[in-house]
C-alpha cells in the first residue's frame, strides 16, 4: 500500500510536468527576473552554539526545513527533522514561509523543490518563492523542477557560485493570465491528489512504526484476527 501510494504520486508529478512542458509559448508571455514576479526571501539558522532555539519536538515548535529534509520523497514539504522554538523565529528574526510557498535549494545542493505544505521556517540554503497569485505559485513548481541550473555558473563551480543575488536574477518566462487560468484547471487536481496522497503516506508510515514494535515484542497478537 505504501509503495502504490508513492508510486502514484511519482507518476501524477511526471504528468503535471508534462502539462507545464507543453505550454505554448507566444509573444505574450512576460519575460523577466524571478524577482520581478515573486517576493522571494531566504531562510536562516539561528547561532547553533545556543541549543535553546532548536528542538527535536514538533509540539508547540516551528518547522524548520533543510537541505537534507529537501532531499525526501514528496513534492511537498510536511514534515522537518528538526524544529525551531517560537521565541528563535521571533528574536532571531527567521523568516516564516506560507503554506503554498515554492522552495529552492541553492546551496551545496542546488536545485532540490519543494512546496511548503505548511507555514514553516527554512534554513539559508533554501529560497522562499512566494506570491499572492496562486496561479504563478502553480506554474513555479515545474518550472523550477525542470530549469537549467547550470546556465547560473559554471558546472564545476555551480553548487559554490549561486548565492541568493544569484536565485534572484533567474530568468523567468510567465504565460498571459487566460493561459495561466487554463492551465490551473488542469493542474491543480493533480496538486491536490499529490498533496492527498504524500499525507495518506505520512499516516500510514506512522501508524506502521506505532504498531511494528508492538508485534515484534507479542504485546499485540494478531495471530486470531479474520481478513
């Protein structure tokens, strides 16, 4: 089950790519700078000497995602492996990312998207892409999915050359608004299957790691039960 879930959702991002690659480009698409269409911010890590603003406790505490958590299976961002105390984000004046927000790793690791699937904080590695627009936030993800990164610097120095200036200055083509509407009516039942299906997984993947030790130990018998 857990295996068909994610493999589903492997296929359902490969199909909202290929919607994004065959877009039509015309003359009145906007060219420009990733700047010029989205408020772009990046995150931050409180001073790691001060162990009071991190916390491995996700109750009452911030996500706050990184490099590695990019690096899960998923398109969209839900859980972090470590989190941040209300008072790190307020007094060390981290940046809070909005549910929908498309995210961008742009150091080290370069190139890693994700979709903020809850309000959460990041580290600086990682670019918040945001807009009011939730159309453009759409066609951001595979935009971002399928863009050249080596075209930011060269290829032997790319993971060390991009810095937020960098992410900033991308060049950006964004289609007329009728298209952007078109194409949300296709994509964004895709979205929500995707975003459906990555929980569905996450419960399932905890629901096993409750019930598995209680059946290797015998506390749970399931030896009697009728499927």
């Amino acid at each position: 089950m857990v295996v068909s879930v994610s493999s589903l959702n492997d296929y359902l991002e490969q199909t909202l790519v290929a919607v994004f690659c065959n877009l039509k480009e015309s003359d009145s698409w906007q060219k420009g700078r990733a700047d010029d269409f989205f408020e772009i911010g990046i995150g931050k890590t409180p001073p790691r000497k001060e162990s009071e603003w991190f916390s491995n406790n996700p109750a009452g505490n911030v996500k706050w995602l990184s490099i590695k958590d990019m690096g899960e299976s998923g398109s969209y961002a839900l859980n972090s492996s470590e989190y941040l105390t209300p008072d790190a984000v307020e007094q060390k004046n981290v940046r809070r990312v909005s549910e929908g927000a498309v995210l961008l790793s742009f150091k080290l690791t370069v190139g890693r998207v994700k979709i903020a699937g809850y309000p959460m904080t990041t580290n600086e590695a990682i670019a918040c892409f945001e807009s009011e627009d939730k159309l453009l936030l759409q066609y951001l993800y595979p935009y971002l999915l399928t863009f050249d990164y080596n075209s930011l610097g060269s290829t032997s120095s790319i993971a060390t050359a991009v810095n937020s200036k960098t992410i900033k200055g991308m060049k950006m083509l964004i289609p007329n608004k009728q298209l952007l509407e078109e194409y949300s009516e296709i994509v964004s039942p895709i979205y929500n299957m995707i975003l459906s299906n990555q929980k569905e997984l996450i419960e399932l993947e905890n629901l096993r790691n409750v019930l598995l030790p209680k059946l290797m130990s015998g506390e749970l018998d399931v030896s009697e039960v009728s499927i």
